[in-house]
C-alpha cells in the first residue's frame, strides 16, 4: 500500500488549497478513505471521510462548510478542498485507510499565515 499526499503549501488566511492523495497497492474503490492533520504538539485529528459505497462523507466540526472530500475511483486518488483556510488549519495533512491496520502517507504541510 503507498499513499502520497500533495498540495499543500504557504496559504494567507481566507485562502484556500486542495490537496490529492495517490494510491497504488490495494483495491482503491473498496475502502474508505480518510484525511486527517497533525498540528505542533497536538494530537493528530480525524478532519474528513470518505466511504467507499455510494462515497458517503463526514467531516469534522471545526471544517465543515469549508472543506470537501472527494474521491475518483478512475484515478485511485482522493482530494481535500479546503477553502476559507484559518491560522488554526496550519497542521500536516495525511490520507489514511485502514487495511491489515493502519495506513499512512508521509503528510503534507499545510501553513495559514499572513
């Protein structure tokens, strides 16, 4: 399983930036997929979900109205859009699935800051 996060960046608030996760290694269509972030000397949090069947999604309260999930299959790639960013979403992004336990990407740093 490799997950490859990307997109992230240096953002002024009230921006926005959209992330992709790259899969290759398993059955993409058939799990769900999730993004979560890890901001400096934080626990790392669930931010969004993504089902597998019918591509059901969650998000976390402190995003929702701002962020979108979404996935193509054909593409075995999963995006975060994230819009009206704050200095509080500076954090590194990671897409995550579990299969056999848990699977991570390396993140992708993602910094609010005027």
């Amino acid at each position: 399983v490799q997950l490859v996060e990307s997109g992230g960046g240096l953002v002024q608030p009230g921006g926005s930036l959209r992330l992709a996760c790259t899969t290759s290694g398993f059955t993409f269509s058939a799990y769900t997929i999730n993004w979560y972030r890890q901001a400096p000397g934080q626990e790392r949090e669930r931010v969004a979900t993504i089902t597998s069947i019918g591509g059901i999604t969650d998000y976390a309260d402190s995003v929702k109205g701002r962020f979108t999930i979404s996935r193509d299959n054909a593409k075995n790639t999963v995006y975060l859009q994230m819009n009206s960013l704050r200095p509080e979403d500076t954090a590194v992004y990671y897409c995550h699935l579990k299969r056999f336990g848990d699977c991570w990407g390396q993140g992708t740093q993602v910094t609010v800051s005027s």
